[in-house]
C-alpha cells in the first residue's frame, strides 16, 4: 500500500472512530500509509486488543479506548491523542457504528433502537463537537462521517440503522454550513451494499438472503459488491483533497446502483 500525498508537517494528525470496526482497519492503514500519525478508537478494547494484532506497530499510531457515546470517555480520549500527538488534529474520521436488525413488527428491539441511534447518530454529533474544536482553532481540517445509502433509500428490516445514517447525512450538511467558514469541511460518503454485506446483517434469519445479493449485483454497473478498501480509498481522498470547495457533500459509493 502507497500513497503519492505527501503529509504536510501541520496537516499530521487523524482520529478514527469504529477503528475496529467494519471498515476502521483499512481506513486506519490508508491513512497511516499516507503519513498521518492515527489515533484509532473504539468502545471496545477486545476490539482495540484485535486490531493491534493485526495492525502490529507503527510509531505514528495509538490505539485508545473511546465510547463516543460518553463525553467523558471522549475527553479523556482526547487528553490522550493530544499528550501522544499534540493538538494538530486535522482529519476526524467518524465511522463508529451498530448494524443489526430492528424489525418493526418485532417488540424485541427497543433497546436496541436507542444503542444503534445513540452510537451512529449521538456519537458522530458528539465526537464532530469536541474535535472541530481543534481544527477550527487552526483553521483547517476534514470531518468525514461515515453514513450509508440506507440513510437515503431506507432499509428492510433495519429502519433504525437507516434513521441514524438520514440524521448523519442532514447533520454532515448542517455542520458543513457552520464550519466552512473556519476552514473545516464537513463531507459524507454513504457506502452501499459492502462485505461485511448490509443485506445479510440485516436479513441475516432469512433463508433467500444469497438469491437477494444476486438479484441485486445485478444492479450494480460494476458487478460486485463494495468491501473496506474502497471506503478506505474515498476517506483518503476528502482527507488530503487540497480544496476547501468540496463540502457538505454526500458522496454515494455504490458502484453506480440503478436508482431508477
């Protein structure tokens, strides 16, 4: 893995959420591969204790536990990154996230509605508060949330995951109108089907979820389906695009799906 973006002494540090996640790992290794020093949370440090394995040792990484659902948690976080790093934190990558099914007719799920709601949506609003704040001391910086088509087209089986990414895609705009003006873009990229595949999250107890992947890959101009590497690529871009112009937009990555 390469990267022909030349980090920029101010421009070095980035804060990833979900690192352990479904798409944190490439995102993490994109953006160490390009120079920034990382620091790569997650709400869960058998997660965090995993992804070091897989990671191994770079200088220019932390690995630190971080509930974005918890202001405390996330200031303490932040005492850290600042003690290992300093405070040039340019690049906040919110991708922390809960997919799993909440079927309406179901009355199984209530607690789970709120934990999804509150992880996708609270901890992206909490975590884009407390770290603009650095890049609008500066005058720089890329917000990226990590959103979904769901938030756009809405999900079977899975509304409140869909709910959450509709309120980080309004939110990403919203912020992008308050924070442009400091030098902070705010942008979103809304993934489409990936591996690990939203289909069989979703509609994982449902026997014909394999003749749905083929009856959708078959709308999908490129003919397969999304995977980490390609969120990975996107973040990268909107973290080392020079122009401030590109902002509060959405970026569908979906491989051109029919939308007819």
């Amino acid at each position: 893995m390469h990267s022909n973006y030349q980090i920029k002494s101010q421009d070095r540090i980035a804060v990833v959420t979900g690192a352990a996640g479904r798409f944190g790992h490439q995102i993490v290794l994109q953006l160490l591969a390009a120079g920034f020093y990382v620091a790569a949370t997650d709400a869960s440090e058998e997660k965090l204790a995993s992804l070091q394995t897989y990671l191994g040792s770079f200088e220019r990484l932390g690995l630190l536990f971080m509930d974005s659902c918890n202001l405390q948690s996330i200031q303490k976080a932040g005492e850290q990154i600042t003690n290992l790093f300093g405070e040039q934190i340019f690049v906040l990558v919110n991708n922390a996230d809960i997919l799993e099914p909440t079927p309406i007719l179901s009355s199984e799920h209530h607690d789970k509605v709120r934990e999804i709601i509150d992880t996708n949506l609270i901890g992206t609003y909490n975590c884009t508060s407390f770290f603009s704040r650095f890049m609008v001391k500066r005058k720089s910086g890329r917000i990226i949330n990590i959103a979904s088509i769901a938030g756009t087209w809405g999900a079977s089986f899975a509304s409140a995951y869909a709910a959450s990414k509709a309120g980080m895609i309004a939110a990403s705009r919203s912020w992008a109108r308050e924070l442009g003006s400091y030098g902070v873009c705010v942008n979103a990229i809304a993934p489409g089907s990936c591996h690990p595949n939203t289909l069989e999250s979703a509609e994982q107890q449902n026997s014909s979820v394999s003749l749905r992947k083929k009856i959708l890959l078959d709308f999908i101009p490129v003919s397969r389906f999304g995977n980490p590497e390609d969120v990975a690529e996107v973040v990268l871009f909107l973290a080392t695009c020079k122009t401030n112009y590109l902002n509060g937009a959405i970026l569908d990555l979906d491989g051109g799906i029919n939308k007819g």
